[in-house]
C-alpha cells in the first residue's frame, strides 16, 4: 500500500522534497565560505615572502614571519600599544558607561531625553569624529587647546606629542564609543527584577551595600558583553588612530591595524602584513574566549540572584 503511494508522488514533487534541505543550508554554506576565503588567504599569503614590488622573490618560508617578530623590538612595541590602548578604552568606557548609565536609571523625560543625546557621538563615523577632534586639539587654533590656555596650560600638544598621543586618541574613543556602553547597561539595569531591591529598602539595607552586592552581580553579564564588545573593536581599531596620527608620532602609536596597513601600503610586503594580522586574530580569539567563560560563569551566578 505504502509503495503505491509512494509511486502515485510525481517524480518531480519527490526530487524538490530530496533537494530541500539542502537549498534552505546553501545561504549558511554561502555565508562559511565567503568567512573562510580571505581567512585561508590570509594564512597563506603570511606564508610567504612576497612583496608587490619584487615579485620574482615571490616562494614559501613557512613560518619564518613569525618566528621573526619574536626578536623585532617594533613588533613587541605593537603589541604593547595595542594592549595598553585596548585595556584604557574598554576600562574607562565601563566604568564612564556605567556610571552614566546609573545617572539616567529611573524613567523621567529628562533622563530619556538625555540617553537619546548622549547616543550623538555613536551615531557620528569613527574616521569623522577623529578628523573633528583633530580640528578641536590643533595647538595653534583647536578650541580645546584654547581652553586649555585659558587654564594655564600652554604648548600642550594632543596628539603629535609622543607623551600625550596615546591620551588623546584614547579621549576620542572614549567620546564615541562610551554611549555604546551606556545604552547596553542601562537596558540591563531597567530589566532587573526589582524583588531583590523591593526587598532590600524594606529591611533598610544601605544604598552602597545594595549597588556592590546586589545592582553589580545581577548587572555583571551585561558589563561583560559590554565589554567583550568593546574589547573585540578596540583592539582592531584602526579608524581614530590612523586619522589623527597615522601611526605617530613616530612608533607611539602603531597598533597592529596601522602597522599592518602600512606594511602592505607603504612598504608593499604583503606577507608581513597578512602574518601581522593572523596574530592580532589569535590575540581577540584567545581574548573573547576568556571573556565568553567568564561571562557565562556570571551569567550563572546571576540567575542565582534573581
């Protein structure tokens, strides 16, 4: 009877059902090999020796780029800068986030008006903002450098001075980004279940004692994705720092993307380029996955406290 049926199906009709599965799995195996493509050949070129200008020494050295940078003193710089850059920016993007986001906490129309001004910077291009600021910290007619006279506070450089360039761009990261934090707590924090702190007022429970022990361990997931976020940009920025400084002065701020870029640009040695960025990826990818455990083990500790 079942084989009679089955025969009655047009053949047609069996072979789409056959195909199905298949069709609806081909714009996920799109979406893989479009990732995998500029990965392995990334992989491949930082294989090699090859420079755009001498192509005939194009051939295989295998891993010689790398073992290479572990004795280049301006890879270890690099690698420094980057570090030091991304834990400042994702740092105090936190803690400024957080605090603005506490601020801003109860729902009044001032507050919800002041979270949709404060989200400006966000809405504003990386490369724009950093031109902007470039503009407003010029020593001889930015704004802020006027102000700054205005202090006491003379001959301050910004950002082509070697002690203060990392400084200013960091401001300017912490100027755009820090809204993104911002908005991500304060959604966290307005869908906290409000029994914990309900029943904290009632036994007269101090404010402080109630933000450090109850408010930051049930908020604590959000900080981590917040900052895993941050974290995974701010590592590869590229945007704010090759505006207002391409790198300088000097070696003061070449961060992977930078030198990266300008290796392949500036110096035309696409194998160094495309080594130096398979390591900034090892980098985020040992990073995020220390931050996607430890927000899970947040995750689980806050369900705990609901």
């Amino acid at each position: 009877m079942t084989a009679d049926v089955v025969e009655t199906v047009p053949v047609p009709r069996r072979r789409r059902t056959r195909l199905l599965p298949y069709l609806l799995s081909l714009p996920a195996l799109i979406v893989c090999i479009g990732i995998l493509v500029p990965f392995v050949t990334a992989i491949y070129y930082s294989l090699l020796r090859y420079r755009l200008n001498m192509p005939m020494m194009k051939g295989f050295i295998w891993f010689q780029n790398y073992i290479g940078f572990a004795s280049d003193p301006e890879f270890w710089n690099t690698v420094r800068v980057s570090l030091l850059y991304t834990a400042l920016t994702v740092g105090v993007e936190v803690l400024l986030g957080l605090a603005i986001a506490v601020l801003l906490q109860r729902q009044t129309r001032f507050n919800n008006l002041a979270s949709v001004l404060l989200l400006l910077p966000l809405m504003t291009a990386p490369a724009l903002a950093a031109l902007m600021w470039k503009l407003m910290t010029n020593p001889g007619f930015g704004i802020l450098s006027y102000l700054l006279q205005l202090l006491g506070i003379t001959n301050f450089k910004w950002a082509s001075d070697p002690s203060s360039a990392l400084f200013t761009v960091v401001l300017v990261d912490v100027w755009v980004y820090t809204p993104f934090i911002m908005i991500l707590l304060l959604a966290g924090l307005r869908s906290l279940p409000r029994q914990p702190f309900e029943a904290a007022a009632l036994d007269g429970v101090p404010r402080r004692f109630v933000f450090f022990r109850i408010t930051l361990p049930m908020l604590a997931p959000y900080l981590m994705t917040a900052a895993l976020f941050r974290l995974l940009d701010s590592i590869q920025q590229f945007d704010i720092i090759y505006s207002m400084t391409q790198g300088g002065p000097g070696n003061t701020l070449l961060v992977f993307q930078v030198r990266a870029y300008l290796d392949f640009y500036q110096y035309t040695n696409v194998a160094k380029s495309a080594a130096l960025l398979m390591i900034l990826w090892a980098i985020t990818y040992i990073l995020s996955n220390i931050f996607v455990k430890q927000h899970l083990k947040l995750r689980e500790r806050a369900r705990g406290l609901a």
